[in-house]
C-alpha cells in the first residue's frame, strides 16, 4: 500500500472542506444537506475530502435497508482528492473514515453513495472499499443547462437550503413553481445527459439486511456502464490496460474490478 498508510484522517470544518470540493471534484459544486465533513491528510497538508449528509431524497433511500431509522445511516455526497495523495489512498481514507463511524456514531449503521457514471466514473473507490452495488441505471437526473452549466434535477423539483440558510428553487417561480423538474428543464432548454448512475451501498453494522439485491459488479459492463475519469471505458478494457502498463514496469498486478475487492485492512 505504500504510503498510503501514512494518511491521516480527522473531522474538519465545513467552510475549509467545502472550498476543497469546490476546488477539485469534477462537478465543482458542494452538495446541500451535508453534516459532516472528514478531511485526508498526508505530510500535515489537506489533499482529501469525504462529506456526508442525510440525503435530498431519503424518503426514497430509507427502505434500502430493514428497519432503518430516520438517523440510522448517511450518504456520502462529495468525494474529492487531489494528485498528491498515492495510490489506494481514496479506499484507505474510506476504511478509516468507516472505523471512526464505528467508533464514535455507533447509531450509524450503513453507508450509501452513488457513482456518477455519466461524468465521472463507476464506482473504482466504493468497490474497493467494500462497498456492494445495489443499481445501475441510466441516467435521468443530470442535465446540460443552455448556459453550460450541469446539474442534477434535485434543486428544480423542491426548495433546499443552501449553505447561507435560504431556501432555493432555481428559477421556478410563478405558475412555474409547480412544474416538474423535468418539464421546466425541458422549457429552459436543458439537455438530459446521456450515461448510467450506480447505486453503492456499505453495512458497517453487518446484522443489518438489505431490502434490494445485490449486483455483480460484472454487469457494470455487461450493461455499457464503465468509466474512469469522465472516459468511457469498460472495466475489462482498464484491467487490461493496467496489465500491460504493470508488466511493462515489473510491478505486481492489482486485482479488483470485475470481482470484489476484499476491504483494506486497518
């Protein structure tokens, strides 16, 4: 693992991550609703940030898993690292961040996250991590505003809070205001992006049940839905490529990928 045993993990303040997320994950945008904030550091500097809320829709989450409780688990809402960290250091700062979880908010029991396969990438991180898939589906929420921006659906359908405190639906006003996101993305002249989201799920209490099946991670590319970096690429096409570059170097093969990786060990 290298020197990614080296990292260091520790709450940090909203304000001091949230300018992180802006500054170095892909969509450049913090997500509402997040309660804690876990910043990864190595050689006494910020290169990592992992947020996690509750969750815009949780209505719509909280039956994944038997009995949950309103407070009983969180969503992992922005994972951004910059190049400094090394290699397997997303999955470590993961594993820690499960541990400290453990410790300390025993009333957690299990951890969601969605990969954006429509522009960033399909999940490397959460399986390595140890994280289950539980959906692929194709993409319905993202969408290519007229003036360049994209954003997810979320914030045209209901009011959310924003980081000042006020409440914000962008631009639906007037009759307006109960259109369906879809229809006023539509008449603003949004474009729905094409792509796939996958749904990941982890159990850090492992008596709990889940209520979906789980999926092979197989089918990642059996249904077209691999990326890696905003490319699109099959998983298969990667541990190939990853193959040759490392026989080409000498170093040893990572396994992973089409199989699950078992979780790294702390």
């Amino acid at each position: 693992m290298g020197r990614a045993k080296e990292i260091v993990v520790k709450v940090i303040p909203a304000k001091i991550a949230n300018d992180f997320v802006k500054k170095h994950h892909y969509s450049g945008k913090v997500a509402f609703g997040n309660k804690v904030h876990f910043g990864v550091f190595l050689d006494n500097a910020l290169h990592g940030v992992a947020s996690f809320g509750t969750g815009i829709v949780k209505r719509k989450t909280i039956g994944l898993v038997e009995n949950t409780g309103w407070n009983d688990y969180l969503e992992l809402s922005r994972l951004a690292f910059d190049d400094y960290l090394p290699r397997n250091s997303e999955s470590r700062a993961l594993s820690v961040i499960i541990k400290l979880l453990k410790k300390h908010s025993p009333h957690v029991k299990w951890l969601l996250s969605y990969a954006d396969g429509t522009q960033c990438g399909d999940g490397t991180i959460y399986r390595a991590a140890g994280f289950v898939l539980t959906k692929i589906g194709k993409n319905t929420s993202i969408y290519k505003l007229p003036d360049g921006n994209v954003m997810c659906d979320l914030p045209f359908e209901a009011s959310v809070i924003a980081d000042n405190g006020i409440k914000k639906r962008y631009g639906k006003t007037g009759e307006k205001a109960s259109w369906s996101a879809k229809r006023f993305i539509k008449y603003i002249g949004g474009e729905q992006l094409v792509g796939h989201q996958l749904r990941y799920i982890y159990l850090i209490d492992k008596s709990c049940k889940l209520t979906v099946p789980t999926i092979p991670f197989s089918k990642i590319d059996e249904m077209g839905a691999g990326m890696y970096k905003g490319e699109k690429i099959s998983i298969a096409e990667r541990r190939k490529k990853a193959a040759a570059e490392e026989t080409e170097s000498g170093d040893q093969p990572e396994t992973g990928g089409l199989s699950p990786t078992l979780p790294l060990q702390l």
